[in-house]
C-alpha cells in the first residue's frame, strides 16, 4: 500500500473505534512506523510501503483501537520540549505537571534551591527529577514506591546525563528515608484521583493502561496527600517549601489538611492552592516555619 492509503486507513480505523483525534494518531503512528516526519509522508504520500512496515504500522492501529494511548505505542514523549521514555508503569506526563515545575521555578524561594537538598516524591518516570535537575543545577533525590517506575525513572536520568545529579530511591513516601534527612525542597505529584472515579468515569485509555498504583488516592483522592502532609514537619527544612500537583476539585479540601494544628510537630506559615491556565485548583505551596 501507499503512504497515504495507510493513512487513510488507519484514520477510518480509529474512527470507527471512537478514538478522539483520529487523523493525528493515525499520522504520528505512521511517522513513528516509517521513520519519517510529518512533512516527507506528505511528500512522499505515493510511495509505496514494505511488506513488514505496514504490517507493523496496522498492528500500532490495533493497539490504539484498543484505546492503548499512543505514548505507550511510542514508548515515548514529549515534555518540557524534551524527549522522555516511557512505559506502561508510569503515568504519561500531562501539561498540568509542566504548570507544577513553571510554579515551582517562579515562586520557590531562591534560596530553597541551593540551600538543601531537592525531593521528588512519587517520582513515575523522572520527567520532574529530570527538569528540575537541569534547571536548578542542584542534586535531586527522586523516589517512588514502584520498582518499574524507578526502571524508566533511571532510563531517562542516563539519557539526559544527570547520572551524577539524580539519585533514586524505592520507598513507601519517605519511610526509607534516614530520619535526620531533610529537604529544602519537595515537589510532588502524588496519586489523587478517587477509587470512583478510576473504575467510573477516567477515559479508557487512562483507567485501562495507566497504573492505578500512581492515580488512586482512595475514596476521595486524598488518602495519599494527607499521608504526605504528615511527613512534611519531619522532612523539609526550616522554611523548606512544598509543591504538590492536585485534582481540579480538591483545592478546598486540600488546603484545609496542610492548616490542620499541629499539637507536636511545627507548621505551615503559608498554605495557597495555586490555579492553572484555566482558573482550575493544580497546585497546593506550603512553606513550614522556620
């Protein structure tokens, strides 16, 4: 078949399978199966394609007729203009993380930057760790609870050459951390979608492929992040900020938890939900007390 026969029908494919943006999966899975970009299919639409690639290119569209989303296919994306590996045992970064790491670079005290050490906690594949590490120039610590995540975490880290800045950790938040450890800084975007809403009313390519481990924050999305904000007295520093990626629903109860009193351990001299582009809840800062 020709370059433009595939595409016709791989389009009418995921068409059929109410795939949402149809004609672009079915063009970016081209490209990426010819190794061609978008300008040279449309330069090169009546070439004729080999056997093997176009077997490869229709077994690509069964998977997102499945509703596989196309950065597993890829094993790959894009994110802070950089290039990114990817599996099934990481959620796929989204625009709203970038918004987090655009926060985190304008509104962090200067001085959290070099001062401590830098924590990202639920880590997935790094796309934060890795970001941070090149902007800041600083040491990260990245940490996950899922051993495959901290596979494709370690992946990315050597592809970018941050061996030396990123180091890994599997733990459970920070219980395997040393109890005198503390951080200037910690970024998170933990699991905080409900038990509900993953088994109801997620798209299919999210409840069906991404790792539940990474999105379910419980009953109500906060199991996770009230954990977190638990740990936070005995992990930042004096002064040490917190950013934390949340739902576009969560703002109020979110900011409610890191106000709780605190009888023993100190607490937050600033609490802010953050919103995004669009007027939506994205992001809670906290500063504990110095």
């Amino acid at each position: 078949m020709h370059i433009n026969e595939l595409l016709r029908a791989g389009t009418v494919a995921l068409e059929k399978a109410d795939v949402v943006s149809p004609g672009t999966d079915a063009r970016v899975l081209l490209q990426h199966c010819l190794g061609k970009n978008r300008i040279e299919l449309l330069l090169h639409g009546d070439e004729n394609v080999e056997e093997s690639r176009e077997s490869f290119y229709f077994k690509c569209i069964a998977r997102r007729v499945n509703h596989e989303p196309v950065a597993y296919i890829l094993g790959q994306c894009e994110f802070w203009s950089l290039p990114f590996n990817l599996t099934n045992d990481v959620l796929i970064p989204r625009p709203e993380t970038e918004f987090l790491l655009d926060r985190v670079l304008t509104i962090a005290n200067k001085e959290n930057l070099t001062r401590g050490r830098i924590l990202d906690l639920c880590c997935g594949s790094g796309v934060i760790s890795v970001v941070l590490a090149r902007e800041t120039g600083q040491r990260i610590l990245a940490v996950d609870i899922s051993p495959e995540a901290l596979a494709v975490a370690a992946m990315n880290r050597d592809d970018h050459a941050l061996t030396s800045r990123i180091d890994l950790l599997c733990s459970d938040l920070c219980s395997a951390l040393c109890r005198k450890t503390r951080f200037s800084l910690i970024v998170t975007n933990p699991p905080y979608v409900s038990t509900s809403a993953i088994q109801y009313s997620l798209e299919k390519d999210v409840a069906g492929f991404e790792p539940h481990l990474a999105l379910d924050g419980g009953e109500k999305g906060l199991d996770v992040i009230g954990r977190i904000r638990a740990v936070m007295p005995l992990m930042l520093l004096p002064g040490g900020e917190i950013f934390m990626e949340i739902g576009a629903d969560q703002g109020e109860a979110v900011e409610n938890i890191f106000l709780e009193n605190e009888t023993v351990l100190p607490g937050f001299v600033q609490v802010k939900i953050i919103t995004d582009y669009a007027g939506l809840d994205r992001v809670l800062y906290a500063q504990l007390e110095y």
